[in-house]
C-alpha cells in the first residue's frame, strides 16, 4: 500500500515536471522576453517622477481627507458658499496665494468665476509640502495642468505659516 502511494506520488512528479518543461520551449521564450521588457518599461517611468507621483498621491489624500467635505469631490464647490477649485480662475491666477490659503486659511471677499464669495475658510494643513501637494492635486485633477506645469516645492519654501493659525492636532 506504502509504496504503491509512494510510486503513484512518483509519478504523478514527473508527469508535472515533463509538462512543465516540454512541450512549451517557444512559448516560454516569448514569455521569458516579454517579462523582462515589461518591467523595464515601468521602471523608467516611476523613476522619472516617483517624486511627483508621490506627491500627488499625498494631495489626493489630503483632498479626499479635508477639502471635498466644502469643495465637493468635482471641486466645483457649493453655490453661495464655498468657492470652486476646479477650472477656477482665482486658483490659477495666482498659485502662490492658493498655497498660502491654505496653509492659513483665508477671510476676505473674493470673485471666484464671475460670483462672490465670502465665508471664512479655517487653515487647512501644517506643512508647505501638504499645501504645494493638495494644490497641485487640484491643478492636474480639476484645471487641466500637466506635469511640467505644476508648482514645484521649493519656489514656494519661503512662504510664512502663521503660527497663530496652524489648525491644533
Ligand atoms: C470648511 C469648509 C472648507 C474646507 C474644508 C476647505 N475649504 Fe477652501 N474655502 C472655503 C471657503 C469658505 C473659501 C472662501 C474663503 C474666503 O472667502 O476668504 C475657500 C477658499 C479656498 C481657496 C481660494 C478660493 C478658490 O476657490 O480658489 C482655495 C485655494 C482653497 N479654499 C483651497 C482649499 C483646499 C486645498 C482645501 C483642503 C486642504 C480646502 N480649501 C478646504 C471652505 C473650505
């Protein structure tokens, strides 16, 4: 009995092994060729802006997080109340003083597309990198920017957090 089951084992080995390396040489080339050049491929490009990507993947977050509760998830804000952000141009005209509203909030009338709005918007992150994130999120997502466009961290380092207005966490 032992050894009938050890023998049927056996076999049943073999059969697997000569299936697995018979019968397919072509194809298992091709298959061999086609692996190495997919991820090839992918490397070059996560390489070439993992940091960007990162990034982006970070003000995804935050958006999801903190600014769709007011903005709305198409970013097209709520009538009467809270601003557009999605082809808007009070975000586009100036990128420096949309990271910095968001880093300290912002409490002034403003014309976003032709309506007005004046409701006070609270600071909404801690760090410069989560505002140029979250901003550039919003330029690639909702304003049609492309990658070369987008604002780059350290054009925008010397901008002033306001310590009185950094939300407590
Ligand atoms: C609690 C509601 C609320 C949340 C949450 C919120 N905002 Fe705002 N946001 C407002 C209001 C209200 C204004 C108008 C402020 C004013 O009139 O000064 C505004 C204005 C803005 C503006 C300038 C106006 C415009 O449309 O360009 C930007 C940029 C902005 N918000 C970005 C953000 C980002 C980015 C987040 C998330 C990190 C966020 N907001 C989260 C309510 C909010």
């Amino acid at each position: 009995m032992k050894k009938n089951k050890i023998l049927a084992f056996l076999t049943v080995l073999t059969v697997v092994f000569f299936a697995a390396c018979g019968g397919g040489g072509t194809a298992d080339t091709s298959q061999t060729d086609q692996e190495e050049q997919q991820p090839a491929q992918e490397e070059v490009v996560v390489e070439e802006d993992s940091g960007l990507k990162a990034q982006l993947e970070l003000g995804e977050k935050i958006y999801k997080e903190k600014c769709i509760v007011c903005h709305q998830a198409d970013a097209k804000g709520i009538k009467g109340a809270f601003p557009p952000l999605a082809n808007a141009d009070y975000v586009v005209a100036d990128l420096r003083r949309a990271v910095a509203q968001t880093l300290n909030g912002s409490h002034e009338e403003m014309v976003v597309n032709g309506e007005t709005f004046n409701a006070p918007m609270t600071p909404q992150v801690k760090t410069i990198e989560e505002a140029v994130s979250v901003i550039n999120f919003v330029l690639k997502e909702f304003n049609g920017y492309t990658d070369d466009q987008l604002i780059k961290l350290e054009d925008m380092a010397d901008i002033e957090i306001n310590p009185m207005t950094i939300p407590a966490q």
